[in-house]
C-alpha cells in the first residue's frame, strides 16, 4: 500500500480483499441507515460506514484525509448529530410508512436509474490503469498536502475558514434566544401556576420497587389506578413505561408470604385477606414501603 | 437698449403677477397698475423705436441673449429675443393699441367686481404677445402662442358664469391646439432637419433642405397660422369667441392674436419663398377665408358676429398678401397695422354702442343712434370709411396695394386671386355699411321706455378717438413716399409686382365695387325701414347666419366622426387586443394550474424532481461523450 | 483488484444516500443521508487522487469536509429550531411554501 508501482493495473491481493470485506460492511451501514426506524440506530450505522471509508482513504494513500475522517466526521459531526437526535428525537421514531403518493415508487425508481447510469458512465471510462501515489506522498502525505494547501489553494483555504466562522456564528444565531424580559421569580411561578390551576404540588413520585430502573414504574393512586404524571412523558412517548398489572401484584403477594412463612412469622390472618382487585395495591405499596 | 427688449416683457409679466397673485388688497387700484404697465410697456417701444429710427436701414435689428433655457447635448434652446423693424411694428401695434384698450377697459368694465383679475389677463396677454413677436427663435415664439392662447382662453371665458361664455373659450382653446400641433410639429421638424430653430440659422439653411421638407414646413406652419388666425379651416372659434368682453374681442379678434398667423407666415418667409407649393395652400386659404368671413359678417344681427366675420376677412387678406411672397408682405403687415386700428376702433365703437344700449347687441333693435352718440357716431363712421376702403383712408391705401399685388401673382392664378380680393371689397363695403345703417340710421327700434342711449364716459371715447386718427391718417403716412414698404424691407425684402392691370384701373375697379356694395346695402336696408326680427332670407342667407354651416361641418366630421372612431376602435380594443390579452392570460393560467400540481410543498417532492434532473443531466453528460 | 471498484462503491453509496433523502421524513435522518452522498463523492475523489498520481483529489476531499462540516453545523442549528418552534422534525410538516 505504502508503496504502489507507478502506472500498475491492479493492487495487492491483501487489499482486494480487504475491500471486498469492508465494503459490504460499508453498504449495509448506509442501508442500514436509511431504514432503521429510529434516528439513533440510523446515525450509529452510518457512523459504521464513516469508518469504513476512512479504512479505505488509508488504503488509497490519503492517510491525513483517513484520520481527519475519523476524527471530524465520526468523532465530531456524528457526535454533534447523535446530540441533536437527543435533544430532537425524543420522538424520532419514523414511522416507515410512506404518506406521499408514488414517492417510494418514484425514490426506488430513479434511484436504481440514477446508480446504473453513474455506474455505466464508470465503467466506460478507461481506468485500466492507475498511477499510484508512492512518488506524490515521497515527502509525506502531511506535508504533500500542506504544501498544496498552503500555496496552490490557499484561497480556498482562506475563505473556507472565514466559511466556518461564519457557521459557527450562524448556528449561535440560529439557536441562541435572547431573553427579551425579566425571568419569573419562584414566587411569580407558583403563583401563576394556582392561578391556571395546574399542578399545584410536588409531582407524585414514581412507584419505586428497585427492581428495574424504577423510574419507568408509574405510581398507583389510592383507587389502585396509575397515575399517569408520575413517569417522565418522554418515557411514555418512547413505549418504555412498564405497566403495573394485577398478576404481577398477586406474584408480589405470595412472594412476600413465603418468606413470612420461611420467617415464621405467620399471623393467621389469611381470612381478613382482601380478594385480589381494588385495594390490592395499597396493601402492595404499604408493602413496599417496608 | 438692447438691454430693454426684455423689459419690454417683463413690464406686463410684472403686472399680470402682481394683479394675479396680489389678491383683494389691489381689488381698489388693480385696474390703474394694469393700464400703468401696459403704458410703461409702450413707451418702453416708444423708445426704442425712436433709437431704430435714429440708425441707418441695415444694422437696425437688435438682438439680447438673456440665458441658454434648454441645453441639452445638441440642442439648445435660448431666452433670446430680436428686435427688427418687423417686430417693432408689432411692438408698437400691440402695446399702443393694447394700452387704449386698457384705458377703455377702466370705463368698461367699471361695475365688474372681476376688474382686476381682467385686467391682470390683460397684461398677460399682452405680455404673451410681446414675447412671441419678440423671440429670436421659434421655440421662444412656441412659447408665447401657448401663452396668447392660455390668456385668451381666460379672457374668452371670462364671463365664466355664463354657459355660452364657458363653452366659447373651451372651443377657442380647443380649435386653437390643432393649430397649435401643427406649430409644434413644424418646429421639431425644423430641428430634425437643420438641427436649430433659431430664426437666423434657420432661414439662412433653407436652401439645404429638400423641397418636400420645406413644403411640409410650410403647411405645418400655416396649419398653425390658421389655427390662431381663424383662417378656414381653423375658423370656427372667431365668432364664440365674441362671448367675451368686448374690449377683449377688441384687443384679441382684431388687433393683436388674430394677426399671429400673419407675423408667422411673414417671418416665416424665408421658409415660404422657397417652397412655392406651400404658398399657394397659403393664397388659397387667405382667399377663401376673405370670401368666407364677408359672406358670414353680411347675415349676422348680432353686432360683434358681424365684426368677428369682418375681421375673419380682413385676415384673410393679409393671409392672402403674405402668401404672395416679397410682393405681398409689407402690405400684409401695412394692412395689418391699419386694421388693427380700425377694427379697434370699431369694435370699441360697438362696445360703446352696447354700453348705452343695456348691452343689447342685436343689430335690429338698434337704429338712429347718432345723435345719441355722437361721438361714437364719428369715430365708428371714420372706422367705417377705413375699413370699406374710402379713398384718402387708411384702408384704402393698404387694401388696395394687396388687391394690386393679387393681379400681380401673375396668370390665371393671379386673375382669380385679384377677382375674390375684389370680390370680397365689394361684399365688405356691403355688410359695413349694414353694419352701420342699422345701427346709426333710421328710425328707432328700440324701446325708449326700457332703453336710454347716452354717450359713453371719456375714458371710453378718448381712445376711440384716438384710434379713429390712426384709422384715418395711418395708412396715408404710410404710404408717403412708400415709408412703410422701406421700412420693412430689410427684413421681409420687397419686390414691386408687375400687375397685368395698372395701379389707376385696380384703383377704378376698387372704386367701381365699393361704390356697388354700398348702393345694394342702401338699397336693402337704408331706403326701407329695417324689420325688427330677421325676415326667413334664401338658402345663402340661412346658411350665412349658422356660420356657413361650419360648426355643422365639425360636428358630423369630426366629432361623429371622431366619436365613429373611437366606437370602432374600443370595439377592436375589446375584442382583438383584450381578446389576445385575456387569452394569453387564460392560457398561463390554464398551463399554470397543471404546473401546480407539481407545487406539493413537500420538499420530497422537490428532492425527486431534483434527482430526476441530475440523472438527465447525467445521461445527456454521457450521450455527449459517445457513450 | 482495479481500484474502480473503489469508485462502484462510491457510486453505490452515493445511491443510497439519495434514496434515503428520497425516502425519510425525519429531518435528522434526511441529512445523515446527505452527509452519506458526501461522504461518497469523497470517496471518489481520493480515488481519483490514486489514479491520477497527485493529491489534488485530496485537496478536494479535504474542502469537502470542511464545507460538510459548516453545512452539519448551520443545518442542525436550523433543524433544532424548527423544531422548537413547530415540535417536529419531519420535512413533510414544513410545508408552508404550498398554496
């Protein structure tokens, strides 16, 4: 790799099938990408493929460009995107169901359409043969391309940098928001919300077992029902909020009176046992709280 | 004293200003600074015409750049005036004729709380005037026949509460910007064609030109001529336009922008010499016009009708003499100047007479009215005389050398030219001496218990009588020794014409049917007593009293026709150019809703067109290629 | 192996990520997919830098990347914008440029 012949046709036998390896693990990521349903899933596949290519500019000579890939776009970019996903995609669960009539007809269509003519035009050109890199990176890829930067394009290089600064900026624009009045005291908060006859107290605390994350268990009110503000909205959103049923009470139950039963501690009281239902809960929060 | 040609002016400028925009506070002396300044104006010309008279023939033209007004890459208009001995006829015409006026004015218009406000159009009438027969060059001149014809317009509808008088000077107005566009043409063709309108210029490239050029010229200018000289066929307005003061028919319709046209076709005349054709449209229209206004002014009743159609052929004389080119233009404005003090005086005379009568200006109530008026008997009979052509009279003198100058054009031409000027002579001397018969002779019909004759004021007679001198004696003076022809000549250049009929037999001939025309007219209203309402008269008659059926020509012409016109063409606006427009309209709209089903709003959609595009873009890439 | 493979992958990739545009409403995901076509135009450029011999193709690559990377920037900002403002982030409810 380091040193390809010049003008050769074909490259070393370790790299073919390092390619041919690679490469699918490239092209599932990207499909990958565009068919999970959560956005989360979709950035760490084409995080995948981000490697991937940064293995094959290594491959290609370019092992400044294979680092920088690394580093800016799967460390950086796919960061920053996987932090808008967190901040954004509470929700991010597409739907994969297509609303636009003969959109996916039409994608799927001129998709195909599109890759068979870039890769018709591909294999016309007459690429038997390549030059390789060995003489352009003699000095060094690093220095090859500081060299290149800092002469031939060093306009470019000039205005893409004045092109990030202005994103930068743009971007504190664009999310910054000015305050344009006073922030409300706590007074004035709580206030205002006995005045709009919201929720007037504390938030009711989920129901705590510690045997799972706990947080994902809604509370039970005295009637036994849920009580719904209990779980974070997002957790609900997101389908994660485990259900208190009736059966998994009654497990509790009997759990708790066998190890009376091991303890010795029977009371004889089986008769003043309330049946299953309506105030089982209490009984069963009354009995967590031991 | 080049430098007075401006203040000459500037002096009535001044006083329309400050009668204009002084307001009521000036109501008490507005008349007097009017009067003031229109003196001021004259002895200004006074002046300079003495300084003229004290050089020789050749350097007597004056000439005062004031400012460039219009600079503008190779055009260049200047506020510039010249002031030759053509002008300073003019000068002197407008500003002593326009001063009587006004001092008549102060006893006329006595009892009109509107006094001052006339009097500030006055001033700019005359300051119009003088601006237009002083410019050097003919954009300045444009200038002043727009400003004569914005103060006539105001003087016409002055009595503005009456219908009559409202619709008169909208009808003036009106008659006036055709020949007005003619003027405007003709200068912008004098501009594209020698790239100046400046008298001198102009004149001296005329040889340049082509002859259709110079033709077109020429009509272009007559148009306009005839526009402000009421000549046929631009005529019509003269007689509505009575409806205003009559000092202001005194001042306008007869001595000063009636004779506009003929200052033009004379100054013009560098431009008329050299396109022949051009002229001839000019004796055609003064000769027609001369018969026109005769045959008009002898069925009219109405005193100032009869005057406007008088003046209608006067004009048409000096018209006439004008378009004979060197032979005729130094008594066309000999004419001119005789006219304008006769017709003065005339018209004044007949203010007076309505002045005594309640303002009645029908000719069959009036009748013995001389020894009520004497003074307006003698100084309107003078006129009279001037006008008919009586021999020793102003009139006689310069009718007669245009009469001359007629035969002299020479041919058949020349024959049928002399023939209508004679013609015309004899009709003149038949409708003044109506005129007169009816006012001043025979029994009264009039009313004695409703209506008390009695003389006008001084400040009224003085200036009759002071016209009635110049109707007299002016064209004697003139005439000594050919002073007037002289004078002139510098400008206008003179030639003697060469008359298949001597100067004694025209003179005969004028005689002879002067002599007729006052016979027939004592004959029909002198001998038998004048009926009080209009007898039913023959076809001829009929058709004289509506004016020669000329306002009846415009209507179905142009106004039907114009209104004919505008039908169609609203017609085809509608239908081929709304239809085209509409259609086109249509069409958009109609490819423009199927283009909106492309306009989802789902950026997806636009994702996929975009695609698409790029694999076109794609394809045609490798098809280019051979691929 | 010819390294044209490497420009069939690209190509294949590229595809990939316009389909993806094509197909998802999710604006985080529409612009994942955009940096995959970036990401593949890259890959052909280094590519072309091996064929050709000189690290132009590089350069290329390189600006590219600093280019996505303000793009990456200046787009999310958008996009948590929009979001805060309309809470959603689906391209198909910023529709407001229809009649």
């Amino acid at each position: 790799m380091t040193a390809l012949a010049a003008a050769s046709s074909l490259t070393s036998t370790g790299e073919a099938v390092q390619f041919w390896i690679l490469g699918t693990v490239a092209v599932a990521g990207a499909l990958c990408t565009i068919l999970m349903r959560r956005a989360v899933h979709s950035a760490l596949s084409l995080a995948g493929t981000m490697i991937v290519l940064a293995v094959f500019y290594l491959a290609n000579g370019a092992y400044f460009l294979g680092v920088v890939q690394i580093v800016v776009y799967t460390g950086a970019i796919m960061m920053l995107f996987l932090f808008v996903v967190m901040l954004v995609g509470v929700t991010a669960a597409d739907s994969l169901k297509e609303t636009l009539k003969g959109q996916r007809w039409l994608a799927a269509g001129l998709g195909i359409g599109f890759g068979v003519l870039l890769i018709a035009g591909i294999g016309n050109a007459s690429l038997k043969e390549f030059n390789g890199l060995g003489e352009a990176n003699a000095g060094g890829n690093v220095q090859g391309l500081a060299a290149l930067i800092f002469t031939k394009y060093v306009f470019a290089f000039e205005i893409t940098g004045a092109l990030l600064i202005t994103a930068a900026v743009g971007a504190m624009v664009l999310t910054h928001r000015e305050r344009t009045e006073r922030a409300r005291t706590q007074r004035e908060q709580s206030e205002a919300r006995v005045r709009e006859g919201k929720q007037v107290p504390p938030l009711p605390a989920p129901g705590v077992y510690a045997r799972h994350n706990a947080v994902d268990i809604p509370g039970l009110l005295p009637d036994g029902t849920t009580a719904e503000l209990s779980v974070s909205p997002t957790l609900r959103e997101r389908g994660q909020v485990r259900d208190v049923s009736g059966e998994s009470l009654a497990e509790l139950k009997a759990l708790e009176r066998r190890s009376e039963d091991w303890l010795g501690r029977s009371t004889g009281d089986e008769a003043a046992e309330p049946p299953p239902g309506g105030p089982a809960p209490r009984e069963h929060k009354e009995g967590a709280k031991k | 004293m080049e430098n007075l040609i401006a203040l000459l002016v500037a002096a009535p400028l001044v006083g329309a200003a400050l009668l204009l925009c002084g307001g009521k506070r000036l109501d008490r002396t507005g008349h007097l600074i009017g009067t003031l300044f229109s003196v001021a104006s004259f002895a200004l010309g006074v002046v300079l015409f003495a300084d003229m008279l004290g050089k020789g023939a050749g350097d007597r033209a004056l000439h005062q750049q004031l400012f460039t007004w219009i600079p503008v890459g190779g055009f260049r208009a200047d506020i510039a005036f010249q002031l030759d001995q053509l002008s300073m006829t003019f000068v002197l015409l407008i500003t002593g004729v326009g001063s009587l006026i006004h001092i008549y004015s102060i006893g006329y218009m006595e009892h009109d709380e509107r006094r001052r406000r006339f009097f500030g159009y006055l001033n700019l009438f005359l300051a119009a005037m003088l601006l237009l027969v002083l410019a050097d060059n003919y954009l300045l001149l444009y200038a002043g026949w727009e400003g004569v014809g914005l103060a006539s317009y105001l003087l016409i509808g002055f009595w503005q509460h009456k219908p009559s008088a409202a619709t008169a000077a909208k009808k003036a107005f009106l008659v006036n910007r055709v020949g007005d566009m003619g003027l405007s043409i003709a200068i912008m063709l004098m501009f594209t064609t020698f790239g100046t309108f400046a008298f001198g210029p102009v004149f001296a490239a005329t040889d340049r030109a082509g002859q259709g050029t110079l033709t077109a010229l020429g009509l272009l200018l007559l148009l306009g001529a005839c526009g402000k000289s009421a000549q046929v066929p631009l005529q019509s307005w003269l007689g509505d336009a009575m409806e205003g003061p009559t000092p202001v028919s005194a001042l306008i319709h007869a001595a000063t922008m009636v004779t506009a046209g003929v200052y033009l076709i004379t100054r013009s005349g560098a431009i008329f010499n050299a396109a022949p054709t051009a002229q001839l449209a000019v004796v055609v229209v003064g000769a027609v016009t001369l018969l026109f206004g005769a045959i008009v002014g002898c069925a009219k009743d109405d005193i100032k009708k009869a005057l406007a159609g008088s003046t209608m052929s006067q004009i048409g004389y000096m018209i006439l003499a004008a378009g004979l080119g060197p032979i005729g233009y130094a008594f066309a404005i000999m004419h001119l100047v005789t006219h304008g003090f006769f017709k003065a005086g005339l018209f004044l005379g007949a203010g007076s007479v309505m002045h005594g009568m309640n303002d009645e200006v029908d000719m069959r109530r009036y009748g013995g009215l001389r020894k009520y008026m004497p003074v307006t008997f003698i100084t309107f009979g003078l006129g009279y005389l001037a006008i008919i052509g009586f021999p020793g009279l102003s009139g006689f003198f310069s009718k007669d050398k245009i009469i001359e100058a007629a035969f002299a054009r020479g041919g058949t031409e020349g024959w049928i030219l002399g023939g209508a000027a004679l013609l015309g002579a004899a009709i003149t001397a038949f409708y003044m001496t109506r005129v007169m018969l009816m006012t001043f002779f025979g029994e009264k019909r009039w009313d004695p218990a409703e209506v008390h004759p009695h003389e006008s004021p001084k400040v009224m007679t003085l200036p009759m009588i002071v016209l009635a001198f110049g109707s007299v004696f002016a064209g004697g003076l003139f005439s000594i020794n050919e002073a007037f022809v002289k004078w002139l000549e510098p400008v206008t250049s003179f030639a003697h014409g060469h008359s298949p009929v001597s100067a004694t037999t025209v003179t005969a001939a004028t005689m002879v049917v002067l002599v007729i025309g006052v016979g027939i007219a004592w004959g029909m209203y002198g001998r038998k007593p004048v009926p009080a309402l209009a007898p039913r008269g023959s076809l001829l008659t009929r058709a004289a009293r509506r004016d020669l059926l000329q306002d009846d020509f415009n209507h179905v012409v142009f106004v039907r026709g114009g209104q004919e016109l505008t039908g169609t063409l609203v017609q085809l606006d509608r239908s081929v150019v709304d239809g085209a427009v509409n259609g086109t309209a249509a069409a958009m709209g109609g490819l423009s809703g199927l283009l909106r089903q492309l306009q989802t709003g789902f950026v997806r959609s636009y994702a996929v067109q975009m695609l698409g595009g790029a694999a076109v873009l794609v394809a045609a890439t490798l098809l280019m290629r051979g691929v | 192996m010819n390294p044209v493979y490497y420009l069939y992958l690209a190509a294949l990739l590229f595809t990939i990520g316009a389909a993806g545009v094509l197909i998802r409403r999710n604006a985080i995901v529409v612009f994942m997919c955009i940096e995959l076509m970036l990401n593949a135009c890259n890959l052909a450029f280094v590519t072309f830098s091996r064929m050709h011999g000189n690290l132009d193709g590089q350069i290329i690559a390189f600006f590219t990347m600093v280019v996505a990377a303000a793009e990456v920037v200046v787009g999310l900002a958008i996009i948590v914008s929009i979001f805060r403002t309309r809470h959603t982030a689906s391209v198909d409810d910023a529709s407001l440029m229809k009649l």
